[in-house]
C-alpha cells in the first residue's frame, strides 16, 4: 500500500515539475514591455497583448482606451482556447510612486471581464483613474494567465 502511495506521490511531483517548467518557458518576458509588439505603448505577456490609445490627462483624470490580442500559443498545458482580463486587473502608478484603482462614473462606465479567444482581438475599453501627475505614469496590468504572477508595467509616456 505504501508503495502504491509513495509512487502516486512521485507521479504528482513529476506532473508539477513539468508544469512549472513549461509555466516558466517565457518567464524572462514577464513584467516587462520589451516583448514583441506595436504600436506602443502595449506589452504582451505570454502572448496575451494589451494595446493602449487615446491617452488623456486633464482634470485630475488620466483616461485611455485598452485593447486585447490573443496571441497564445495552444498545446501543453493550456486547459482554455481564451484569456481574460477586467478592470480588476489594472491600476496606475504615478511619478510618485502610489498605485491607484481604475475610476468609474457616468462619463467612463465599468466593463464586466473580456474573454478573448485564441487569435482573435477585443473591442476598445475605456480605462480612468484619478491621478494628478503628467509625466512618469505607469499602467499596471496583472492578468490571469495561469499559476504564475504576470504583473507587467507599462510605461505611458
């Protein structure tokens, strides 16, 4: 019985081994905005890109307009054809350093979770945050795209 247990646990190991490995292929791409994609600003963790327009700052009110791209890779360990992402997954830091949650109003709504299928683009989503600063701004997006942090800022100006 003992044995059996024992090599259960080994097979259990062996499969998060290989999981973490493979989690970790692209890892060195992580939190950054160096990865492939254009026209910035935008950033494109694992694949999942978020493009950025229309950014505005006036009345103590950074606003701006996110897009998504799935350009994730199929095969392995992938459990979904999709990647998500909402409001949640955002804040914006300012030159002096404090985070703040995205801001809603009448004038900029929230939006429920975008779910992007595998090659396929999102509509434009309006983003606002209350920020006085002009210069030095950084979004910060962490979506959800498996057992590992994808926090990835991206620089604005």
């Amino acid at each position: 019985m003992w044995l059996v247990a024992l090599v259960a646990l080994a097979a259990l190991g062996l499969v998060v081994a290989v999981a973490a490995a493979r989690s970790m292929e692209n890892k060195s791409q992580v939190g950054t905005t160096t990865e492939t994609c254009a026209p910035r600003p935008c950033a494109a963790p694992s694949g999942f890109e978020i493009y950025i327009t229309d950014i505005a700052v006036a009345g103590g009110s950074v606003t701006m307009a996110v897009r998504f791209t799935n350009h994730t890779q199929g095969g392995g360990f992938a459990a979904v054809s999709y990647r998500h992402t909402s409001p949640a997954d955002f804040s914006l830091r300012g030159s002096e350093g404090k985070a703040s949650a995205p801001a809603f109003s009448a004038n900029c709504p929230n939006w429920p979770e975008v779910t992007v299928e595998r090659g396929a683009t999102s509509d434009a989503y309006r983003l606002c945050f209350a920020a006085n600063a002009t210069s030095g701004l950084v979004l910060i997006w962490d979506p959800d795209l498996g057992i590992f942090p994808h926090r990835t800022e991206i620089a604005l100006d």
